[in-house]
C-alpha cells in the first residue's frame, strides 16, 4: 500500500507510506482517490493529519513515470482530488518533516495548516526540468504569499527551508522535528470539527498561533 | 536602444528595460505614457524572457502631469480617451506571460504607483516614497490603482492610501505587501537584474510563460476554469519533455 491510513480517537492519519521518500507514483494516485471518496463518508472524522512514513514527507512525483504517462484526463482528476480535500469541512492538517517538494508541497498547499520542521526542505522544482508545478501549487502559493512570491519561486525552482517557508506563509509554525507529531495532534483535538477554508486567517490566529505561542 | 519622448528601451541579456526618461521627475506627460502599437513592438522584440521598468535618475515616476493633464484634456470625452489609453497600456503590462519587476527609486506617486501595480514584482530603494495623491486635487486614481492596490494590500490600508492620500516609505510598503523587496539605495536595478536572471536565464520561454498564464488565469477565470487551463499547460510541457528526452536518447 502507498498510503498507509489509519483512524485513532476520531483522527485520521493519512501516512505517505513509500519510504524512504514516499513518491507520489500514479498508484498513489490511484489509493489517494479511493481513500477521499471513502473520507467523504466516514462518520465521526474529525480531522486528518498528512504526514509521511520516515524521515521525509515526500519528493513528490515520479517524474520518469510521469513523462511516460502523459494523460490529461488523470492530471485533471489529481488536481480535483487535491481541491476535494481542500472542500472537507473537517481540518485537514499536513505535518511536515524533511524534504517536501513538488507535487507533495502542493498535496501540503491543499491542506488548511502546515506544521514544519526546523530541518524540513520545501520547493516547487518543476522549472528545472522544464515543467510546472501542475497541481494547483502556483495558484496556492500565489495565494498565501502573494503573486511576486509565486513567480519568483516557481520560476527559480529553488529549495528552500522551513524558516524561509514560515516567512513567506507558506507553512503556519516550525518547530522541532520530534515536535511536528504532537503538535498536529494537539492541532487536530482542539480545532473546530467543521471548518471552511475560507475562514483560515481566523483558525491560524485563534487556534494554532496562541497553541505555538 | 529605442527612445520616444518621455521613454527609452533596451535589451540586456533577454531581459527588457524600459526607462522612464523625463528627469527628474519623470512626470507621466499623458497617462498612455508609451503608445500601445510602440510598446508591442518592444517587447515583441526577439525573445524577452522578462521585463524591468524604472525612473531615469533618482526618482520612478512622479506620476501624471496634471496641470498639462488638465489643459489638453478638454471636454469629458477626451480625458477618457487619453485615460484609456493609459488604462489598455498598464493592462497590457499586467497580462504580458513574462515576469514584469518595477525598481522604485524615490518618489512613486499617482500615475507612477499605478504601473507598479500593473507590474509582478516591485523592487523599492530604502529612500522610495509611495502614494496616490489625487484625493488632495479633489481626483482618485484612474488607471485601474482603486481596484489593482486592495488586491495586493487588501481593503483597509488601500482605502487609507486613496482616500487619505498617505505617503508610504518603503518600510511601511513592505509590512503591507505592497513591496516585495526593499535594497539599498543605489543598488535596486543590480538587484531587479540579478532577481530577474535567476528566475529566467535557464528557463525556456515556454515554461515562463505557461507559469505566468497559469498565474493570470487564476486572475481572470473561474477556479475549475483555472484548473483544467493549468493541467492542460503542465501537460503540454510534459509531452514537449517526454518528446526531447527520446530524441536526445536517441
């Protein structure tokens, strides 16, 4: 299985499970689907922390197998699973450790809160291998930290760390990397059950701000 | 190198400059301070991969000449001609599918603040000065700024900048997001420059502008709109990809 997925006292933990760096192979894809059509329904859900087996979250897509496999139509679907998830009224949290790049920050972007390492390595590298970030990345980071930034590291494909992602608002609190576990837990017991995506400025300023503090 | 009157423009490294050349000042003589047909043939110009606009000398742009503005516009007609010209101009650089940095040294006022908001990333000297001061001419901002600036710093300091007409130093544009970077003061081109070959001089002209059209249609479609347009633009890159490396393994 490439996505481990487990519920414990009402939280779903949704574990990237192709260690050591949990790429997002189209059969990732294909488990990721049938999980959210079965998130949708399950009763008593209330929260989902994302986080990856290991060290690392993930280094997002295959990209040779991707090249191999040039399909529109499942593209398309991959990026409406990631809005899907975006959609739950449950809180979804990603909880971020080691490398996080590509197709997997923006599984991350998707999420409503990222909590980060200290040591955690984040980007959109596509641009170096003449691509784009081509599930919804660019649109989500234009939108937590404005259209400059957008450009500016799509385009330079660069990594870059936890602290650097903190500033730009890209991840909502960076602690240490035994921390990040715990800390989404606390996140997912004490955040409202039905939330909308529209309203996160006011969860991150009264709930996971003050919790961090 | 290309020169109108009140504007000159060259080409470094696939990067595009555009300077705007009525010293000190740099006054704005009509709001299309660069005549569309003659701006399209600028950047239509080889292939620029980006383009950076700033002030000759110690200023950007002063912004519209008003007593001239108010001279030559005569009846009603006319002035919105004139400022639709203008208004097709800064739309025109806001949609271009290559990355556009304003470096705004000193003073960036009225018509000057209005394209550095039609432009993607805006680069400030520490001495740079911002603001919309029509309001104290009993005017507002016409070129598109009343709906551009709560767009990037949202409603309640925009409504600050165009109805109290405060000045904002670069300090204060940075804390708002109104500028993106703030250099020292005799360095802001170098760093524009060096910003801009970062982002483009490895990049293909197609992959900047695929991410730049995806950006735009987050502006301009509906978000499903938006998302089929991204994938199909992805997928064009990755088929061309897939397409380069068979050929170089063959």
């Amino acid at each position: 299985m490439m996505i481990h997925w487990m519920i414990e006292g009402g939280i779903g933990h949704l574990k990237l499970n192709q260690p050591p760096s949990n790429t997002m192979t189209m059969d990732f894809f294909r488990e990721m689907r049938d999980l959210v059509n079965k998130i949708k329904y399950a009763p008593g859900l209330k929260a989902i922390i994302i986080h990856g087996h290991g060290r690392h979250f993930s280094s997002g897509a295959d990209i040779n197998e991707l090249l191999d496999n040039v399909d529109e139509q499942a593209m398309l679907e991959n990026h409406r699973l990631f809005a899907q998830m975006e959609q739950f009224k449950i809180p979804v949290i990603s909880a971020i450790r080691g490398v996080c790049i590509g197709s997997a920050f923006e599984l991350a972007l998707f999420s409503h809160f990222r909590i980060c390492s200290e040591d955690a390595v984040l980007g959109l590298p596509e641009s170096n291998f003449n691509l784009m970030p081509g599930i919804g990345g660019i649109q989500r980071v234009a939108r937590l930290a404005g259209s400059a930034k957008a450009i500016e590291i799509t385009l330079r494909g660069n990594t870059f760390p936890a602290e650097d992602a903190l500033k730009m608002g890209l991840v909502d609190v960076v602690v240490p990397k035994g921390e990040v576990l715990p800390l989404a837990l606390i996140f997912a017991r004490e955040l409202p059950e039905n939330i909308d995506i529209e309203y996160r400025a006011f969860y991150l300023h009264k709930y996971i701000k003050p919790l961090n503090a | 190198m290309s020169q109108i009157d009140f504007a000159t423009f060259e080409i470094l490294n696939e990067v595009g400059i555009i300077t705007l050349d009525l010293p000190p000042g740099n006054y704005l003589p009509i709001p299309g301070f660069i005549p569309l047909k003659i701006f399209k043939q600028w950047i239509g110009s080889d292939h620029l991969k980006g383009l950076i606009i700033r002030g000759r000398g110690k200023n950007f742009s002063a912004g519209g000449n008003l007593e001239q503005l108010f001279k030559e516009s005569g009846p009603p007609d006319t002035m919105q001609c004139l400022m639709n010209e203008g208004i097709e101009l800064l739309n025109c650089i806001q949609n271009l599918e290559i990355p556009v940095i304003s470096v705004i040294s000193g003073v960036c006022f009225g018509g000057g603040l209005e394209i550095a908001l039609a432009s993607h990333i805006r680069v400030a000297s520490e001495n740079a000065l911002l603001a919309f001061p029509e309001v104290s001419h009993n005017l507002m901002p016409g070129m598109g700024g009343t709906v551009r600036l709560p767009g990037v710093i949202g409603w309640s300091y925009a409504v600050n900048m165009i109805l109290g007409g405060d000045i904002i130093n670069a300090k204060a544009g940075k804390e708002m997001g109104l500028i993106d970077y703030i250099v020292p003061k005799d360095q802001p081109f170098t760093f524009a420059l060096n910003l801009m070959q970062k982002m483009t001089r490895d990049r293909p002209l197609k992959v900047i502008k695929s991410i730049m059209k995806s950006l735009k249609n987050a502006r301009t479609l509906s978000p499903e709109a938006a998302m089929a347009e991204e994938t199909k633009l992805f997928c064009k890159l990755a088929a061309d990809e897939a397409e380069r490396r068979k050929t170089e393994e063959a």
